[in-house]
C-alpha cells in the first residue's frame, strides 16, 4: 500500500500498521521530508557511507509504503523516472541500538566494523519493495549454501553472509576473510566484487547514481 507525502486522508490500516518514523514523512513538503531523511545519516564519520549518503541524498522522497507489516520511505532520484529500477529506493526504519548489536554480535560480522555501520545506517535499502534487497533484521543472519551447479573451487565461499539479494535471482556475499563475491547462478560461478567492505560501500554508491539494478553484471550502456 503507496501513500504518498501530500495524501490527506490514509486508510484507518495504514495507520495503525505504519511505524512511527515512516508516519513522521506525512503531510511533509518534499524538502522537509528530504531533510528528515537526511537526519538518518547525520553525523556519519566514515567517508564511504558519507558518500553512499551524499548519492542517496539527491532521491526526493514521495511517500510511505507499507510492505505487509514493513513501512518503508519511497524516494525517487530527482529528474528521474520511477519506473526504472534504480531510479527509485525504499528504506525501512533503523533498527534499534540493541536490536543492530545483538544482530551484528550474533552474525560475527562485528569484526568488521564498517560493514555493521553500513548495516546500521542502510539495512534494509532496496530496489523495489520486495526485491533487490540488503538484509535487514532477518536473525539468524541468511549464509550462502553452495550448490552443485557452482564450480568446486567455488567452495571456499560456502558459509559466507549474503548481504544483498539482488532482483535477478543473484545475491552478494561474504566470505570471512572480508573478500566480497556475486553468485552468478545462470553461468554457475562466483565472481569476486570487492577486496573488502571499503572498496564495496564505493562500488555500491556508483552505482546507485545509474538507473540500473544493483546485480552481478553491473551498468550496462
């Protein structure tokens, strides 16, 4: 269910299902609404996720969906169309401090610190409402089962965290030496994407600029 910022009278479901924060974007005027959402990233002192901030600081923000029980901000790149993947992203609410520690705690990805604010600041973020996803609250954290269909050597990526799902069937992973791969499934392989989280952040925030899902093949012309 869409509602947009300047609806006036939203369904009796949608607000009493709709969180606290989404609900806050109402009735706003879309610099205001921009500006609340800006509030999430400020303060940020990592350079990589200030600049997948900046990049995701350009969408206007349109409206609340309600996923199921999920509420999710809509935002729509300025001058942009909202029927190209890309184009537009969806963010639920942050978790709570103690829900993003116990999660990152439990996964053992807090070895990794960037990776955990990265997931603290931008979980969640998606394509469209269902698909094209970075893990949000899902505990146990979701791991990479190799199948038969990949390669053997592939095997060293068997266990990793899967970070993202991306809308062709293809998800993200990690393996535990920080080495970050894409499952490639029509071809059977896994391709390395990124040495590390640093390099993954910057990687990610390029892209986003383009109207192009987020998968393994990257912007095509």
């Amino acid at each position: 269910m869409f509602v947009p910022l300047n609806e006036s009278n939203p369904p009796t479901e949608f607000l009493e299902a709709i969180d606290p924060w989404a609900l806050g974007f109402l009735g706003l005027a879309v610099s205001d609404a921009n500006h609340r959402l800006r509030q999430r990233w400020s303060g940020i002192e990592l350079e990589p996720l200030q600049g997948l901030a900046d990049v995701l600081s350009r969408f206007d923000v349109n409206g609340i969906e309600l996923n199921i029980e999920l509420s999710l901000v809509s935002a729509v790149r300025s001058g942009g169309n909202e029927e190209l993947i890309g184009d537009v992203f969806y963010i639920p609410p942050m978790l709570s401090e103690e829900q993003h520690r116990n999660l990152i705690l439990e996964s053992g990805l807090d070895c990794d610190p960037l990776l955990s604010e990265f997931f603290r600041l931008f979980g969640g973020l998606r394509e469209l409402t269902g698909l094209g996803k970075f893990i949000y609250d899902e505990n146990p954290w979701p791991r990479f089962r190799k199948s038969p269909k990949f390669r053997s050597e592939d095997g060293k990526w068997d266990g990793s965290h899967i970070l993202f799902y991306s809308v062709d069937g293809n998800v993200l992973i990690r393996r535990d030496d920080g080495v970050i791969g894409w499952t490639v499934g029509v071809e059977g392989i896994i391709s390395e994407f990124a040495e590390g989280s640093e390099e993954f952040v910057d990687q990610f925030a390029e892209h986003r600029q383009a109207a192009w899902p987020f998968d393994p093949y990257g912007v095509r012309e």
